[in-house]
C-alpha cells in the first residue's frame, strides 16, 4: 500500500506550481527580447496597481475620481497589452500564470475540501506503487476468453459455465457503466479457479482507468491494514479502505480468522454500507461455508446487501495456461 500519500501529493502540487512559475519566466525572456515594449506595459500596470491599493487607504481630494481614473489606466493598459500580443501571433494570456487545474489553482484543495484532481493524483500514485499495476497489464477484459470455460452443462448446474460466466460478466459491465450512480455491491463465490480474480482484475482495471480510486487487497492483507488501523491509528490507511470508491477484498475465507478479525470485518463492512461506499467481495467458500464461518452480523450483509455471483466450472486457471502453452 502506499504510504505518506498526502505529503506525496502535496510534493507533486509544488512541483506543478514549480513548473508553471518557470515556464512563465520563458515565456516572459521570449517576450523581452521579441515584444519589449509589452514587458513595459506590464511595468506600468503594476505600478498603477500598487497605486489604487495605496490610494485606496489615503485621504486624497477627490479620492473617487482620482480611483476611477487610475482604474481606467489600468484597463487601457491592459487592452493594450492584450492587442500587441494578439496581433503577433500570442494568445491574450501569455503572460500570465498558467494553471493546470483552474478549480483549485493547483493546490489540490477548495477550502478545506479536496479538489477533483487531488483524487487523480490519488489513482495514479496508488496504480503506479501497488502490485495490481503489473497484474493489470495481463488481466483485463481485453484479455478475456470465454474459451476457457466449459459448455456442458450437467445436472447440477443446468446452465453451462459458458453462459454462467456470460451472464455474470454482461453484469459486471453494467456495473462498471453504472458505477457513478448506483449503489450496488458485488459478491463472487464458488470454486477455485473459476475465473473470480481474474474478473475481479478486469473490473478493478476498467474503474482505475476511468478514475475511480479502487483499492484492492486480499483478505489476508485487509485485516493486516485493519490491525495497522486500530493500533497505530493509521488514518491515511482508515481514509483509503473506508472513503475509497470501490474496496475490492478477495479471498474472502484466506485470512486468519478470530474475534479480532471478525469484529473489525463487520465494522468496515457495516459502515461502508452506510456509507454507501461500494464493495466487491470474492470468496471460495460455498454460501453455507460463509454461514458457518462468519458471524450472523457479517454473513447477514454479505447475503442481503450484496449481488450475488456464483461461479462453477473446472479450473480455467490449469486451461489459461495450456492455451498459452499451445500458442508458444
Ligand atoms: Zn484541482
């Protein structure tokens, strides 16, 4: 996971700032060397700008007046200004300070509200250090194949895996389209290797792609990080499991299970719901395993307040790899 986000933002909010002051010096040697007389113009502004805000305190006679024309020097000026860079070819604020995002002037903050950007940032340092970066490259849905799952169908299951895992993916992307305006959560189980983590990738790709920030840990880690939480009160941690726009926990059943994980497991799961902060839960645990593994509170949620998925078929994991085996 990564950690220290907020001062890493901040670092690439100055280095912007940074960047944009200095790319405003070139701007403005260019202009002293092509337009000088601009550069003046710009030396004269400012000198009546100084002015008004000091005229402004003074008791001067005929203050009003005397404000009002200084103003409209300042407007002339500024026309002026405008035209001659205009007419030689540069845009009318060539020489002002560029921002990259005009909302927060690049701070990353409205107040004390964070601006939409600061979240981009967000997505894309949490992309770049976690190990889903590399994982993605290789799982996602332009990699995936209905090849590999089974057409027969069989007493137990009616509908084939083919179709199951068709009618579940049509889902997902619904899902994925959707994703700013519904309020669903999403639970895979069934066998191992039946094609959950792969399509749990696919989704978290697709999402992260799209700017949403996906936080995506295995069960295992997750009640790591809820330790981390609760003893060391990690709260850029807390802020990223429980204010995330999609927590994605796969393996559900892997982790170490006792009280402690229990408790802090409905705690995050009850309060994102409240929340209305989506999740998608993968597990290989049957439905009945999942009732007589986790509490009431927990097994509760999960069944009523989740879309249910359920996955079957042989390992597609053993068949991905004689596909790949075959096409070397
Ligand atoms: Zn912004």
């Amino acid at each position: 996971m990564i950690k220290g986000y907020q001062s890493q933002i901040l670092k690439i909010y100055e280095t912007i700032r940074e960047q944009e002051q200095n790319a405003l010096k070139e701007r403005k040697n260019e202009i002293k060397g092509k337009l000088p007389n601009v550069l003046n113009i710009e030396k004269e502004i400012s000198k009546f700008s100084i002015e008004l805000a000091i005229s402004s305190f003074k008791s001067i006679k005929n203050r009003d007046e005397y404000l009002k024309k200084l103003r409209e020097k300042i407007t002339d000026l500024r026309v002026t200004k405008s035209e001659l860079l205009v007419s030689n070819g540069y845009a009318m604020d060539y020489l002002s300070l560029h921002y990259r995002c005009q909302k927060c002037k690049d701070t990353g903050f409205i107040g004390n509200n964070r601006c939409t950007c600061y979240k981009k940032k967000l997505v894309y340092l949490y992309y770049k250090n976690s190990e889903l970066n590399t994982i993605l490259e290789e799982d996602n849905f332009n990699n995936f194949s209905y090849e590999c799952f089974s057409t027969k169908t069989s007493e137990r299951y009616p509908k084939s895996p083919r179709k199951n895992i068709e009618s579940i993916v049509k889902h997902c992307l619904y899902f994925i389209e959707t994703f700013s305006s519904n309020n669903d959560n999403i639970l895979f189980y069934g066998d191992p290797g039946s094609g959950k983590t792969f399509l749990t990738h696919c989704i978290a790709k697709e999402l992260l792609d799209r700017g949403y920030l996906v936080i995506y840990r295995t069960a295992e880690d997750l009640i790591k990080d809820l330790r981390k939480i609760r003893l060391e009160h990690d709260y850029e941690l807390e802020n990223l499991l429980f204010d995330c726009d999609l927590l994605i926990i796969d393996d559900l059943g892997t982790e170490q299970i006792n009280n402690f994980s229990k408790t802090e497991l409905f705690n995050l799961i009850n309060k994102k719901l409240l929340n209305k902060n989506k999740m998608l839960v993968s597990t290989n645990y049957s439905l009945d395993e999942l009732l007589k593994t986790y509490t009431d509170r927990i097994t509760s949620r999960l069944l009523g307040n989740f879309n249910l998925y359920h996955f079957y078929g042989e390992d597609i994991r053993i068949k991905m790899n004689l596909n790949k085996m075959k096409s070397l």
